[in-house]
C-alpha cells in the first residue's frame, strides 16, 4: 500500500503552503467563476496540486473545466483508468485529446499537474505541454493536438471555469485535496514557474511562492486561504469620527472641508469590467464648489468621481462622471437640507443610475468598459494636490462599494448598517467613539474559499464546502497522514466507505470487523492521533499496527501486532492484552485519542481527553499504566526503530469513524497544534509528541 516514511520527507520547504481545499465526492463540492471577458484563447498555463483521496473506478474526476455548454468546453481530467486526460471540444467536435501513458495511484502524496498551452507553435507537440512533478510527460496512448493557431474554449466571455466538477451534466466530482491552483492567461510557462527541486532531497520536487506571476486579464490564484480582502485607510486632515451627527452606531465620518480625506490602497478589489454599485449615507449642506467631491479616483484618469452640484452650479445634487462614459450623470433632488440621505451610482447592464433614497433620478447608456479605481479616496478631488481641490464639507456614514447592481429600480434603503458578503469590495462603518482617527475597512470579513489572490478579484463561489472543515492543513509542504483508501475487506465481504479526503470511514455492513490502516508510518519517534466515534454500531478499534507483518483482518488480533482500544459489549478491552478491565466504554461522539510512542515501544490511550489504565504518556518509558507496553521481550523483530508501525482503526458492523491526524474532518471546538505548531486536534497533545506529517516524521521519524 502507499506508505509515507520519514526518507520521503523533507523537514525545511523554503516556502510553506498554508492549506488546500479538501473536496469530498460525497457533498458534491465545486468551485466555479464566469468569465466576463475574452482574452487569449491560444496561449496559458494551468497548474496545480492534487492529492487524490479515492481512485477513478468508473468515474471521471474533474480538475479543470472550462464549460460553455456540452458541446463546447476544455477539460483536465482523471480517467477511469487513472490515467490524465487533457481534451478540448468545440462544435461537438474533439480539437485536442492527450491521455498519458502514466497512472495516478498514489493517494498518499500530492501531484503537481502543470499544462502548458501555445496553440501558435508550429510543431504540434510543442502546442501542449504536461509536466507531473517538474518532468515533462512525453508518453501518450492518445495524442491529438490542435490545430495551429486554434482558439480553444477558455478565457471566453460567457465560460464557466469550474474546478472539481464536471458541468456537462454527469458532474464526476473530484476526491481529494487541490492546493495552489492557478491560470496564467497569455503565457506558456515551464513547471519552474510553480515549483523546484529540492536541494538537499533532489528527486521532491516542492512548490515556490507563485504570487508574483503575470496572470492576465482571466488568470487567477486560488491558495485557499479564506481571508477576505482588507483595504488599509489613510486619514489625512482633520478627518475623524464624530457623534454629533450620525445615520447609525455611535458616530459617522465628517470631512471639514479644508483638506480633509481618506484614501485607499490598491489591492485590486476595486477593478470593475461590468456592474458595481457606490453607496453611502450623507449629511451635508449647501457647498462652496461646483462639483464638492466626497468620492474619487485618481483625477488623471477620471474613472470614477462622485460629486456634488454640476458645472454651473454647487446646489448639492448628485451626480457621477467618468471618462469611461465621458458624461455627468446628474440627479434632482438638492440634498443639501442637513438631513440624511441615501446616495448610490450604479452600473446596471450597460447603464449608469442615480438613486437618492432609493428613487431613480437619472439613467444613461454607458459602453460598460473597465472601471479601475486605483488611487480611490473620499473627501475631496485630487487627493494628490496640496491642499486638495474640490473638498466635500459634511458627514458621511455606511460607505460600501460592491461588484453586482445592488439597485436597478426604485428600492427602500437599508434600516440598518450594510453587511459584507462575497460582492462587497470595500465597506467603512463608524460606530467608534468621538475623535477617532481610526477607519477600517470591514469588507472581505466573511473571506471566501475560492478568493482570487492574483490580484485580478477572478473569485470561485463554492457549492457544497464547508469551510469550517474543508479548508485543510493538509499541503504538498506538509502532508497529513490520511486512512489508505485501497479499500480492505474483511473475511466476510465487508468494505469500508471513505469519505472526507480519506479521513472518515464507514462500514455499511453487519458481520464482523474492517480496518482502515493510516497511509504513514514511522519506526521511531512519538505520535499522536485523534478517532471520533460518529456512529457506534458494534465492537470498534482504534489504535496501532505493524504494518511490516500479517494484519488479522477480523478481530486485530496481537498476533498481527496490532494493539487497540476496543468496545466490546459494554467493556473496553485493550485488543493486545484482551484486558476487559483496560478503561471506561466508549459511546457515539467520544473521541480516543492514540498516543504511539516508537522510542520506548509503549501505547496510550484516552477517551474525551481522561488518559486510560495505560497512564499519562507524558510519565515517559516506565509507564504509571499497568497496560501501555507493546512488542519487544525476545522477539527483536518487533523492537524499537525496527518494525514499521501505523495508526489504524478496525470498524466493526454499521460505523462510522472520523480520524483526526491533525487535519480533521469534524469541526474542533478548541484547537490544539503539537509544539511544532502542526495540527488542530481536539485536546491538548502531549509533551514530545508530534502530528503525523511529512515536515514532522523528516524530523523525528
């Protein structure tokens, strides 16, 4: 079976990958993204890292798909075979087909999966490049290339870029971890853009830090992160919340006039090919300028301003202008009364709409081209100037640009303050005390699994991933040890169900026990383990095996060397001593945790974090349990830094057991890292063990 030791490990990455996405075929879970404009069709790279939790069988396990409809789309793909399929069809008709010679079996290790596309090549093999691991793949049992010159059916305006499913109706979600999934729009790139050999371990190759790409106009970045995209706010003047008016809270935002403003970092957030929405509560009264300026992009390129008055006049009204549409757009109503108002500016479709407290006053055509707001700040025109030009006297409160219409008829305004969600781009509240020159920018709270970090704010929605669980740890620079998924039967047909990346098992059947065995394994060294009991359905196991002998596949019998803590008709045994005396039964939702120390060959157990009869794994070689000993006496064979052993669970009748190997796949109410900071356990670990990993067995194992 797959087997991770500690020789396949590397302890120093250089640069260390946070988290995957854990894709669960059960859940259905996908990611997707329309594309709004078209780019370049004949030249980009996809990369990313996969690590596989089941293997094909019958079905067809998505990467990548690019989908306009079922006769129009581009896909990377796992066959039924195992083997990568890279096919293109346009018109109903195949354009490209690649089917690799080699097969992707392992499930223990992530693969980096980079394919490299130039359809402006002349030679045809040149047209589309594979590289698994850093190596080019030049074996193919289908090689049809496409066409020089051929357009394919990617960075397409009106596509779908989805990632884990297949769109075309016969889904074939993916099972397994991605991580640093990217699309580069416009180059062919060699694998060394994404990843190197190590130096010390030459045959790893590991990933390098891809965030300082040249993306394109469609490519993106997913690291998975989940954070939201904060602006940094810069006050400058006076500017400074205060109570004396405001909409909500405690406070809003006054701008006296005479240099006050606020600026905004560029973080690529507020980059518009198609809808936004500006809106924000003010309170204001008559203004000394035409066009008294609260909203503005750097004046040089005239993107986006929001102002008060118009050319002839400084009765604060409405009105928005950019060179984008080269026009005001000017509302009715003078809102310089000193009472609160409801402002927003729209891009609806093509058209530019004025709303004041949610009345329509004023729409025209706009040829929806790129609105980039750069060097954004509030307060005043030309930020840049000495002095500013254009300043905004008055208060301003619920300050929030978003990337949809929000508004595209006559609307109540909100009675409350704006909440974040995943089209907020920026969002200042004030509700702080008076005086304070502190303002925060609360969009992007809420994060997103399926954030774009290239800067191009290309963002996956997700379908069906819990983020609370499916953001893992699990990494191509840390890999977690996971159950083996090669699935094991028991003597009396039993197979177990893998779901959650390999981490939850399940036995559907009555009649006897079906282990799972971890698909990492150490000779030396301390580790620690967590088994949550979902479902009790009958007389269960969890603990450890000699991997290099024979398992007794139906009651995990110490003649295969393998030690356990069992529920057996109301007792909990230890399985190697058959000891009914061994510590308190166990029930649904308890969870064992398995403390293998390899250095001293002694085993611990305990159940909701109260350490069993085999004693405190902290009190060292001796033990204070009368059965925490395991293997040695005569038979050398089983002696420390010998034999090769592994966590493992034997699932007795109709269970279901959720392992945690530090990346779990139950929610973990208070989070506990070993002392390298690796893993999220449920209870503390204990002193000197470790998470089984690969960082962690390249250093103890």
């Amino acid at each position: 079976m797959p087997l991770i030791l500690g020789t396949n490990s590397i302890k120093d990455t250089g640069y260390d990958v946070d988290n995957s996405c854990r894709f669960d075929d059960g859940s259905s879970p996908y990611l997707t993204e329309s594309v709004s404009s078209t780019s370049n069709r004949r030249t980009f790279t996809f990369s990313t890292w996969v690590k596989r939790s089941s293997l094909s069988g019958s079905g067809y396990p998505r990467l990548f798909n690019p989908f306009t409809d079922s006769g129009n789309f581009f896909d990377i793909f796992f066959r039924d075979t195992d083997a990568l399929h890279i096919y293109s069809e346009q018109s109903s008709s195949s354009d490209m087909s690649l089917v690799t010679t080699r097969l992707f079996r392992d499930v223990s290790a992530f693969y980096n999966i980079v394919v490299a596309v130039d359809t402006t090549q002349g030679t045809a093999a040149n047209r589309v490049k594979v590289y698994i691991n850093g190596t080019q793949e030049t074996s193919f049992s289908t090689s049809t290339y496409p066409a020089e010159d051929l357009d394919l059916q990617i960075n397409l305006d009106g596509v779908d870029n989805v990632i884990g499913r297949n769109e075309a109706g016969d889904d074939n979600y993916l099972d397994g971890y991605l991580s640093e999934v990217v699309l580069i729009d416009g180059l062919q790139l060699a694998p060394t853009s994404f990843g190197e050999f190590d130096e010390d371990s030459p045959t790893i190759w590991k990933p390098i830090d891809v965030s300082g790409l040249t993306f394109g106009t469609n490519g993106f970045y997913l690291p998975f992160s989940n954070k939201g995209k904060i602006h940094t706010l810069s006050a400058s003047g006076d500017v400074h919340h205060e109570t004396d008016q405001k909409k909500f809270g405690d406070t809003s935002i006054y701008f006296d006039g005479t240099g006050d403003a606020l600026s905004v970092n560029d973080i690529g957030q507020l980059t518009f090919t198609g809808d936004f929405t500006f809106e924000c509560w003010i309170r204001c009264g008559d203004q000394a300028d035409n066009y008294a300026t609260f909203f503005d992009d750097d004046p040089g390129g005239h993107r986006l301003r929001v102002t008060l008055g118009s050319s002839s006049s400084s009765t604060p009204k409405l009105s928005a202008y950019s060179g984008v549409w080269d026009e005001h757009v000017t509302g009715t109503t003078d809102i310089g009364d000193d009472a609160w108002h409801h402002c927003a500016v729209v891009r609806d479709n093509g058209t530019i709409r004025i709303f004041v407290d949610g009345t329509s006053e004023n729409t025209r055509a706009d040829s929806g081209g790129l609105v980039d707001l750069d060097r954004t700040h509030l307060g005043q025109y030309s930020f840049v100037s000495a002095g500013g030009q254009l300043p905004f006297t008055g208060y301003l409160d619920e300050i929030r640009i978003s990337s949809i219409a929000r508004y595209t008829s006559n609307f109540t305004p909100s009675t409350s303050v704006f909440s974040d969600d995943e089209h907020t781009r920026l969002l200042i509240h004030s509700d702080t005390t008076d005086g304070s020159t502190t303002f925060t920018d609360s969009s992007g709270v809420a994060g997103g699994i399926g954030n774009d970090d290239s800067g191009n704010n290309n963002d996956f929605t997700s379908s069906n991933i819990d983020t609370n669980v499916d953001q893992a740890t699990d990494t191509p620079t840390n890999s977690f040890c996971t159950f083996n998924s090669i699935a094991t039967t028991n003597s009396v047909g039993n197979t177990l169900t893998f779901a959650e990346g390999n981490c939850k098992i399940t036995n559907t059947s009555d009649g006897g026990w079906t282990p799972a065995i971890g698909n990492m394994g150490a000779t030396n060294g301390k580790w620690y383990a967590e088994f949550k009991v979902s479902t009790l359905g009958g007389a269960s196991k969890y603990g450890i095996i000699d991997v290099t002998q024979y398992l007794d596949n139906v009651n995990f019998a110490s003649t295969g060397r393998a030690y356990s803590y069992e529920y057996y008709s109301g007792d909990a045994y230890n399985a190697g001593n058959y000891d009914a005396d061994y510590g308190d039964s166990f029930t649904t939702d308890d969870i064992i945790s398995v403390a293998m120390d390899l250095d001293n060959m002694k085993l611990y157990f305990a159940k909701n974090g109260a350490w069993q009869d085999s004693g405190d794994p902290t009190s060292g070689a001796t033990g204070t349990g009368t059965h925490a000993y395991f293997g040695g006496g005569s038979n050398s064979a089983n002696a420390a830094g010998v034999d090769t052993y592994a966590f493992a669970a034997n699932i007795h009748n109709s269970s279901v057991t959720e392992a945690n190997f530090g990346n779990p796949s139950f929610s973990i109410s208070s989070g506990n890292a070993d002392a390298n900071g690796y893993g999220n356990f449920e209870y503390a670990v204990p002193s000197g063990y470790y998470a089984l990993c690969t960082k962690n067995l390249a250093e103890f194992g």
